[in-house]
C-alpha cells in the first residue's frame, strides 16, 4: 500500500531554517511527481511546491519562492524540502502529496512552528 511519512519538523525562531523529509513506498516513486502542502490553524490546505518525476520542473506558491526548494532522489525514494528564512507566518502541518490516477495520498504531517 502507498505510505508516505515525513520527518523533520520542529520550533525555529524566524530567519531560521528546517529541512523536511518525505519517504515513500509502496508505489513506483519515480514515476511520479510529488508534492508538499501545509495547513495553518484555521486555513485551507495550501500547495507549497512540487516537483516532477525526473526532479526537472519546480514550482512554488508565490509566498516561499525564494525560501524554500523542494528535492528528490529516486534512489531512496524521499522528497525532500528545505525551508530558508522561515517567517511566524510559515507554521503550520506540512504534509506529503502524491497523486495516483485520481486518488490523493498523504502522509500523517509534521508540524512546523516559526515563532520567537
């Protein structure tokens, strides 16, 4: 079955950085293109970045550009996102996406809190 479990949240002060992590299986990961999302207390689900199967296209929402670079490696199968610069308005669980035909996957999420 298609597991998806992220890593590497935490409490940073702002201007300070948090790389998460996202391991996949039970699909063939490189195959696809992958997402990170993230959802503030009170908000909708947000897309943050996404990157195609090969890792060759990139995009961002307009309010990480610049900040944040999301990653792969189709060997071990994890979908990586750094975080730069990290603002208060940054907290919130950020979740792992894949798409496979029609159905969304995500993993559990690991919360990101950015606050002095």
């Amino acid at each position: 079955q298609v597991q998806l479990v992220e890593s590497g949240g935490g409490l940073v002060q702002p201007g300070a950085s948090l790389r998460l992590s996202c391991a996949a299986s039970g699909f063939t990961f490189r195959s696809y293109t992958m997402n990170w999302y993230r959802q503030a207390p009170g908000k909708e689900r947000e897309l943050v970045a996404r990157i195609t199967s090969a890792g060759g296209s990139r995009t961002y929402a307009d309010s990480v550009k610049g900040r944040f670079t999301i990653s792969r490696d189709n060997v071990k199968n994890t979908v990586d996102l750094q975080m730069n610069s990290l603002k208060p308005e940054d907290t919130a669980v950020y979740y792992c996406n894949v798409r496979l035909l029609d159905a969304h996957y995500w993993g559990q999420g690991t919360q990101g809190t950015v606050s002095s």
